[in-house]
C-alpha cells in the first residue's frame, strides 16, 4: 500500500519556527518530525511513501532524499500553488495505483495501521477516517458516527454549540482511488470542507474508526513541547539516540558534562554540546547538537534546537529556542517564548509569557519582552 504525506502547509501557528524550517521538518527529540511517521509507515510494511509540499518545498529533499535511510522509497510531489488538503492528493493521483493512506504530515501518533487498513477493508468503506478523542474538538473536525461506525456528519473546526461528541478526525485516511474523480485537478479543494460533507450528502460509505492510541497534533508551541514531554515520559516508543548515562538521561557522542552541572532526567541531550559546571538542566528538557550551556544557567521543561548557546546565568523555562540562537549573560525566557533561528540577545533581556522573536534579530541588552 501507498501513503501519501501532506506537508505543504504553512505553520503559522508555530511560527517563527517554520519561517526557516516546514512544521514536518522541525527537529522532534532531534529528529526531523516526518522521521515519526515515515518509521510508523515502515513498521506497517508501508514503503512507498508520496510527499505532497508547497510551503519551502526543497526543504524536504535535502533531509530525507530518496528515503532509503528509513528503508523506504520517497517520491516528491510539489504544487506551484497551495492546493489544499484534498487538491494536493488529487495532484499526486498519477502515482497513486489502489487503495492508499493519507496523512496529515503535522500529528504525533503509533496509531495501528494495519488494523486502520483491516477496517477499511472490512467495512467496504469508500473512505476511512481516523478518530481520536481530545478534550476541545473546536480545533479540529468534529466527527460523530453511529453504532456502527458509520460517519453522520463532517464539521470542520466546530463552534461550541456543535460540538456533541469528543471524537475528532485524527488526520489519517484509508481511501479508495475513485473518490479523486469527483476532486477538480489542479484546484484549491479540501477533504474537510467538500469531498468528506459532500460524499456523505451522497450518502457514500464512509467510516470511522477509533483509535484508542497516543495522537498529538504538534502545530502550536504549546503541543510541541508537550509531545517532547510526552516522548520523554515513555507515553510512546522511542528509540533514545546517543548513550543513557544514568536513568532517562540520554546523551551524544563527544558532548561534555563538567563537573558540577546538574542533569534531572527524563533529558535527552544531543551530539558535542558542553554544559559547564554549575548548569542545571532539569526533567522534559531536549538539547540539540552542538549547543552550549554557561555556567550557572538552568534550562527545564524546554527544547534548544541545535548550535543554541546560553551565557552564565541565563534561564530559560517552558520555551523553544530556535537553531543557533545566542543568548547573552542572565537572560530569562519562560512561559510558551519562542525565539526564532539566529536570534542573538544581549545581556539582562527578559521573555515572558508567549513572546515570539523572528529570526535572525538582533536584541540589545537590558529589556523586559511581554
Ligand atoms: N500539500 C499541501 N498543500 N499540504 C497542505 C496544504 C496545501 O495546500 N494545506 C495544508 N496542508 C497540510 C499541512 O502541512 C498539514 O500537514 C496538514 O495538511 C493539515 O493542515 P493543518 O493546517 O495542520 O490543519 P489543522 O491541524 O488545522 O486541521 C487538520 O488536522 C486536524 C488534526 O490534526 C484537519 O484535517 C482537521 O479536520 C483535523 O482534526
Ligand atoms: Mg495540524
């Protein structure tokens, strides 16, 4: 069987992070987030794999090639325009030879596959969609079914006054090739919005299928950090890169720990970074490569992307920092901050609550950021 990956959206929500890197790209437990998903295919014997992209589209090619590090095959399907979810399907469907999953290329999830596919077959659905239940479905698409598993309605980021399950599409599809006739070529069209309301206006067999598994849609900063801490805590499998040097601390190859600094773990800390004596770097906490922690700095419940370096003194807490960004001494970042790749920041600056920084900014010393 074959799957196809939408990952031309945009990421807006989890900007400034994907102004220089797409959402499936960005690194999750140091491994570009697409990694998750191309390994669940694998695990199912799904090895040819369609990438749909738009948004930084090349992107994509140069990290994961032709797939064979992951043992599969990738094909790379790009739109001059956004064609949005359904349009960007249609636009692969030269490739597409039988029965093929869809996936949102945004959603955490060691969903079963291969029982995804036996219910498709065994209902004869037309369409298959996944179901999760999550606590606020208004962000979502709201999809109530009845006893038997067939799909009453399709309402896409439902007010509250509609919202009369807790099931919501999990953004992965079993469809059958035919329902691309019905989808205009080379034209904006949306699962969510057209073809899903419309088959069911039809009447077409479509079904839901729930999944009881772990499932995370990663696109605010908020959930981002949240599937770290979920990896970290063991809520799904994980094959820990680098070496476990005590209990749930991970650590790369010629990456130094002085004498001194703390480590509390679950932490997984990349390839040659140097934390000096009198860091602390606490539980939920992922350090990319090359990154550098002064002394006297504590880092928890936060993700550094790679080449980050911290002055003495600085303290970041529940935030993302981007590639390569530079914080000079006693800065403080905290509460859901997000600073963008290269940012530099001088002496004594303050983050709080929510603060965005986009890339490649340069900030001077000595300012309260809320
Ligand atoms: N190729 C391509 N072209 N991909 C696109 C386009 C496009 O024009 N627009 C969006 N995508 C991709 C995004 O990259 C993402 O992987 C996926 O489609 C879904 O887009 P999001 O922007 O993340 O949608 P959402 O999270 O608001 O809602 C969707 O996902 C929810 C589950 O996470 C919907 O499918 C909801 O119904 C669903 O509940
Ligand atoms: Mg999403």
């Amino acid at each position: 069987m074959q799957a196809v990956i939408l990952v031309g959206g945009e990421g807006t929500r989890l900007r400034p992070l994907t102004y220089t890197i797409p959402k499936p790209v960005i690194p999750m437990m140091n491994l570009p987030f697409l990694h998750f998903q191309i390994s669940l295919c694998k695990k199912h014997g799904i090895t040819e794999i369609i990438l749909s992209t738009n948004y930084l589209a090349s992107v994509f090619e140069e990290v994961f090639g032709d797939g064979s590090e992951w043992g599969v095959r990738l094909t790379y399907v790009t739109e001059e325009e956004p064609l949005d979810t359904c349009g960007a399907v249609k636009n692969v469907e030269e490739h597409i030879r039988d029965t093929f999953l869809v996936f949102n290329g945004d959603v955490l999830t060691d969903l079963d596959l291969s029982a995804l596919i036996a219910y498709h077959r065994e209902k004869k659905a037309l369409v298959t969609i996944t179901l999760t239940p999550v606590d606020d479905p208004t962000a979502y698409g709201l999809v109530p079914i009845d006893s038997e598993g067939r799909i009453l309605e399709f309402l896409e980021k439902p007010g509250l006054d509609q919202v009369i399950t807790d099931l919501i599409n999990a953004g992965t599809y079993v469809l059958e090739p035919e329902v691309l006739d019905r989808v205009p070529p080379a034209q904006r069209f949306s699962f969510e919005r057209q073809l899903f309301p419309g088959l069911l206006e039809e009447g077409k067999p479509m079904f839901g299928f729930r999944s009881t598994s772990y499932w995370l849609d990663i696109g605010t900063p908020e959930k981002y950090l949240m599937a770290h801490r979920d990896i970290l805590d063991g809520k799904l499998q994980f094959d820990f890169p680098g070496e476990e040097v005590e209990p749930s601390v991970w650590v790369g190859e010629n990456t130094v720990i002085e004498e001194g600094a703390k480590i509390y773990g679950p932490v997984l800390i990349g390839s040659n970074c140097h934390v000096r004596k009198g860091a602390v770097v606490s539980s939920q906490t992922v350090l990319g490569d090359d990154c550098c922690l002064g002394e006297e700095t504590r880092v928890d419940d936060s993700v550094l992307l790679s080449g980050v370096s911290l002055a003495e003194g600085c303290v970041v807490s529940s935030s993302v920092l981007g590639r390569g960004v530079k914080l000079g001494k006693n800065v403080q970042v905290a509460g859901l901050s997000v600073l963008g790749e290269g940012v530099e920041v001088g002496d004594n600056n303050e983050f709080r609550g929510g603060i965005r920084i986009w890339p490649f900014r340069k900030i001077d010393a000595d300012t309260i950021h809320f």
